[in-house]
C-alpha cells in the first residue's frame, strides 16, 4: 500500500527483460560493480577563494565536498570479473490455438483412429503444437568464490537451463538454489567445480541520496555496458509488495535485470529489478532491491531455497485524516478492513475494524510499514500486537503463520479453500485430490501441473487427466500415488501402470520409472 500522500507507481513501472531478442512486456535492469579509486579520485578537500570583509586580500580556504571521480575506468577493471551476463532458456508456452488437429473436441470417432491420431502426435505432450524454447537474458553478480551468484527472480522463473557468461567470456552452467518472486531476488550456483571465482559484497552503509552509483549489465543482450548515476530516492514504493526500493537515475534497460548498483567502494548498495517507463525504455528512473534487505533474502535462500515470512493474516489500509478524525485516533497505524479465514489474527480475536499500532515494542506507521515488520518475523513467533479498538487500547498475543504462496493466497483472499498439492519430481508432476478440484469428480488425483520434458507427457498425460489407480491401488490423494510407484519399484519393475481417464475416456498407460 502507498504511504500516506505518496502514489505507488505501480501502473507504468516495469521489469526488465529481453524476450528471444524482441522486447518484452518486462523490462530488465543490471549493473556491474565497483572496487577501490585510487589516483581518480578528486581530494576530499577543495581550494575556494573566499573573499573576507576585513582585507583587501582574498583568502584560500579548505572546503570538504565529498568524491566527485574524474573517471571510473579503474572502478569498472576492477569489478568487471565478478558481473555476468544471464542466458535462460525456458519452455515455451503452447500456442492458443489448442490441440493442433481438435480431435478430442470431435465426437463419434472410433477408438482405432483416435489411438492413431495420438500416435501420430508423439513428441507433441498433451496433443498441444510442439513448445519451442524461449530466451530470457539478463544479470547478476558472483558474491562468493566458490560461484554463488545473486539475479532476479523473473529473470530464471521457469527456466530449464542457465548459462552465466563471464567478462572474460568463460560460460558456465547454473543452477537454481532458490528464488523469492515477492522481492523478486534469486540465488544460483556455478556448476563448476574447483575454480575460484571473482567476487564483490554488499554495502556496509545505506547509500544517501545523492550518492554516486555505478551500473554494468546486459541490456539488450549487449554484454557488459556501464552506466553512472546517483541515488534519486530512498523507499520508493512501486506497487509490488511492501518493500522499499532505491530509485536511481543511472540509465538501465531491459538486459539488466539483476545486475548490482554499486558506490564508489565498489560495494553492492542495490540489485537492478525494475523501470519508471512510458516507452519501455530507460528515462532515467530505475528501482534496486536494497543492499540490506537483499542479504537477508539470500542468506535465506541460501539456508533453505525459500524465504519464510511471518504471516497475521489480514487485510489492511492506512489511517488517513479523515477517519483518523472520525475515530477520535492520531492518523497513524494500519486498520484491519478484513480478516483471513481461521488466520493467525481471526484466531486470536482481532476483529475487522481494529487499529493496529504497534508489534512487540515498535510503533506501526502505516500499513506498510506493518507489512514490512510482519514479514521480517519467523513463522510460529508469539507476538503482541497492539491495537486501538473504539477508543480502548488492547494488547493481543498471536502466533504468527508463514506467509502462503501466491495462488494460496489468493485463494484465502477470496475466500476459497486451496486444495491439497504436491509435486512428484519422479513423474514431472504437480497433484491434488481430484474430489477438491472443482469439475475433476471425485474419485482419483488430478494433473494440477506437468512436465513437458517428462516421460509421462511423452505419453500423452496432461493438465486435467484424472489417475485413478497406479500399480492396482486406487489413488485418492497424492500420496497414495507416492505409495503404488513404491510397490512397482519394489517389485523390480521398470514401469508403473496407471488407469487414467481423460475427459469421458479411461485407458491404462504405463510410465517408466526413474532409476533410484
């Protein structure tokens, strides 16, 4: 939520993002690093003629003004090696126009030719026209030796292959130890092994408005391209969660995504993840996840490849005058205008209308601040939150949930049930009880989500079918299914059977086992 009298730019901030080489809809930031200056550097001090009221004479006096450098060439040698470049390929998404020959939609024909037409159809997973791989390009940086490597989120979402490629164009391939799309952060790893790599780190200090930064990525898939600028703003909220980012005027494009800004200590003071654009294109205002709360991300990701937040489970909005008036309050704090479903909050008494003003011993500005100081709590913590109830001030204790996943979310927002899921790596699977899916009957597990890649695909399997039996036993919930690929595998066998059915037809199919 926007801060009082602040507008949240959501409407034309964008990320960043090359798409197969055309522009996309997001756009991507980047910027390389910085080091030591060393004889670039302009004194710290200045000599000013200054004149003086009691002489004839002017005098030279020493005025401190701070670092302006004269270039930033021995800046960007120095921590050129540690900034990549970000290639991904990711699946390709169907084409609209469904099933490319549209037999299933065409009642009365025979079993023999419908069995030839999905034959026919091999390679093509679902009868859907053959997923093309896509291309994403962006940045990142290497914050450990041995090839730990921080980017966006939206950058590798989805992606089935990375490959990072150096300043001095080595590549290497990646892989993903986490990702948190609520601050749009991830985490890599450099596969190769016994290489030590360049490294830069994080700001000790919160950069000042004002403050020099320097940027170096890809955009446009150009490959290291630096940019210089200063620190525009502190907190800037852009709509995407409540988070404050840096804004900074140095120029960022799509291709950036990722890549760090840094001060003149070559020190990471912020990661480039989104535009302030009319066109798409670079107008000089650009976002970075802060230094700080970058750290905090990746050491969790690094720990667990997700980031747990505390959850209270409420719906909020700022005390603005007008019903701070009405209420007879300070216009501060957050008002509860809705309560989750058996949260964390409803659970413990708070009610809808409630002013919350404080958590444990801190004051709540607004409602992001709230939401920022919830999130920074682990789950499962016993908290008191304080609130102004019809002009009574009560302190309540509540545990804190974990924060839910998106689609969770906004399920609990709509007031909707999220059915029970599971992803069976094996089978390239996403599960759920087909009795909670609504349309998918009751009896059996339905296909929630599935590989294209994968064997089961391979064999016509897709979103929407339905398994009711796997090795003989009859499927009710995910973990059934886990139990009758045990009993194929005990058995020696290469192969699971399933009976599935596909809208009004069942027919049994038997998947290749992965070797344990």
């Amino acid at each position: 939520m926007a801060e009082p009298g602040k507008t949240p730019l959501t409407a034309s901030v964008s990320r960043l993002g090359i798409l197969a080489r055309k522009p996309a809809a997001l756009a991507v930031a980047g910027v390389l690093g910085a080091a030591v200056l060393g004889a670039s550097i302009i004194p710290e001090t200045a000599s000013v003629a200054v004149a003086q009221s009691n002489t004839s004479a002017s005098q030279t006096v020493q005025t401190p003004y701070g670092r302006a450098p004269l270039t930033f060439a021995d800046l960007v040698e120095k921590v050129r090696p540690a900034v990549v470049s970000v290639q991904v390929k990711s699946r390709g998404r169907p084409g609209p126009d469904g099933p490319a020959f549209g037999f299933k939609d065409m009642p009365g024909i025979p079993d023999d030719l419908r069995d030839f037409f999905e034959r026919f159809q091999q390679g093509r997973p679902g009868g859907q026209p053959p997923r093309r791989p896509q291309l994403a390009q962006g940045s990142g940086f290497i914050i450990s030796p041995d090839g730990y490597v921080v980017t966006n989120h939206h950058v590798i979402a989805n992606a089935s292959e990375i490959v990072l490629t150096l300043d001095n164009g080595e590549e290497h391939e990646a892989t993903i130890i986490g990702s948190d799309e609520r601050t749009d952060l991830a985490l890599l790893k450099i596969k190769t092994k016994g290489k030590t790599f360049p490294t830069v780190s994080f700001a000790k200090k919160k950069a000042r408005v004002g403050d020099w930064v320097l940027a170096v990525g890809n955009p446009f898939g150009l490959g290291g391209t630096v940019t210089a600028g200063i620190v525009s703003a502190h907190n800037r909220d852009i709509g995407s969660g409540p988070y404050g980012y840096l804004q900074i005027d140095a120029a960022v494009n799509r291709g950036n995504s990722g890549g760090p800004a840094f001060n003149l200590d070559g020190e990471v003071v912020g990661v480039n993840t989104a535009i302030f654009s009319p066109s798409g294109g670079n107008v000089g205002i650009a976002f970075a996840v802060p230094a700080d709360l970058t750290q905090k991300v990746v050491a969790q990701l690094k720990n667990g490849g997700t980031v747990a937040r505390g959850w209270l489970g409420v719906t909020i909005q700022n005390v603005n005058p007008d019903i701070a008036e009405s209420l007879g309050i300070e216009p501060k704090g957050a008002m509860v205008t809705k309560l989750s479903e058996n949260g964390p909050a409803a659970r413990s008494r708070i009610e809808v209308g409630d002013v919350i003003v404080r958590v444990g011993d801190e004051d709540i500005k607004d409602s992001r601040d709230l939401a920022r100081k919830i999130a920074d709590i682990a789950p499962n913590t016993k908290v008191k939150i304080t609130v102004l109830r019809e002009g009574d001030r009560k302190v309540i204790p509540v545990t804190l949930g974990k924060f839910p996943s998106g689609r969770k979310l906004a399920a609990l927002r709509s007031g909707k049930v999220e059915p029970e899921t599971e992803q069976l790596d094996s089978l390239g699977m996403t599960l759920a009880p087909a009795s909670e899916r609504g349309g998918a009957g009751e009896e059996g597990v339905v296909i929630v989500d599935i590989d294209p890649e994968s064997a089961a695909a391979g064999k016509g399997l897709k979103a929407g079918d339905v398994i009711l039996k796997v090795a003989g036993i009859s499927v009710h919930n995910p973990r059934d299914v886990e139990k009758g690929l045990e009993k194929a595998r005990k058995r020696g066998r290469g192969a699971v059977d399933m009976l599935v059915r596909s809208g009004e037809r069942q027919r049994f199919i038997a998947i290749p086992l992965k070797k344990t």
